[in-house]
C-alpha cells in the first residue's frame, strides 16, 4: 500500500516536471532526432557547414532559434525547422545544447 501510494507521488512529481520545468531529457530527445542531422551532437562532421552548437550560450541559442521562428533571422533550413517548436521545445533543446562540452 505504501509502495503504492509512493510511486503513484513519483509519477505526478514526473508528470508535472515535465509540464513545467525545463526538460534536458526532452531536448536531447529532439536533438537526436532532429537538430543532429545537420548540426551533430557534440560537433558536426568536419566538412559540414552547419555551425556547431554544444557548449554554446543557452540564452543565444533561445534567442537564435526564436529569431528563425519568427523569421526575423532568416534561413531556409533553420525557419523550416524552427517554424514549429513552442517556447518550451526551444528552452529544452537550447538547455542540452548549452551544457554538453564540445
Ligand atoms: C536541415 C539542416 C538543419 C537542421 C535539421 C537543423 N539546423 Fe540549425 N542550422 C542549419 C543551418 C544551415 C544554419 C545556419 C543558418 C544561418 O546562416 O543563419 C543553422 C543555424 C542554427 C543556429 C544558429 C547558430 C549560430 O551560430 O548563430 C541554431 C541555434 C540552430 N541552428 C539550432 C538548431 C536546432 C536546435 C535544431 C533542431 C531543433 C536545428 N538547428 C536543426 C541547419 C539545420
């Protein structure tokens, strides 16, 4: 019953986590799936001419991809890519891009 009742207040405490809080498991998710296909993870292949986004400013990549959102900051790849992440999907990429070492 205890044990019970235990895990039922982890998933909530799981489920609200990632309702809210910046989530480095969400963003390294969509970094494998998406962002590593033309950036890589910690470096793009040395003849790619993406630029490189481990170890980088998480503020700079959030205002980076919001400006390729809006399109204020133009790029074909990066405002189709860019064109439907929400705030949250933003803060999550750019948080585990910003704390890997390069
Ligand atoms: C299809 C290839 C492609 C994919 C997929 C892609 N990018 Fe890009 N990205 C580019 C290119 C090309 C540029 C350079 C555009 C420019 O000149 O502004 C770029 C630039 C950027 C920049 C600006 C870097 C700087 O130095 O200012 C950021 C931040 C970025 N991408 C983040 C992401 C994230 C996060 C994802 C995954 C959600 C992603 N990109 C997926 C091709 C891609």
């Amino acid at each position: 019953m205890q044990r019970l009742l235990l895990s039922g207040l982890l998933l909530l405490a799981a489920a609200a986590h990632s309702a809210n809080a910046t989530s480095i498991y969400a963003g390294q998710a969509r970094a494998a799936a998406v962002c590593s296909q033309c950036h890589g993870i910690r470096m793009p292949s040395a003849d790619a001419p993406f630029p490189q986004l481990a170890g980088r400013d998480a503020g700079y990549l959030q205002s980076a991809l919001k400006q390729y959102r809006d399109k204020t900051r133009k790029s074909d790849l990066m405002n189709a890519v860019a064109g439907s992440l929400s705030d949250d999907d933003i803060a999550n990429v750019a948080a585990y891009y910003a704390r890997l070492k390069p």
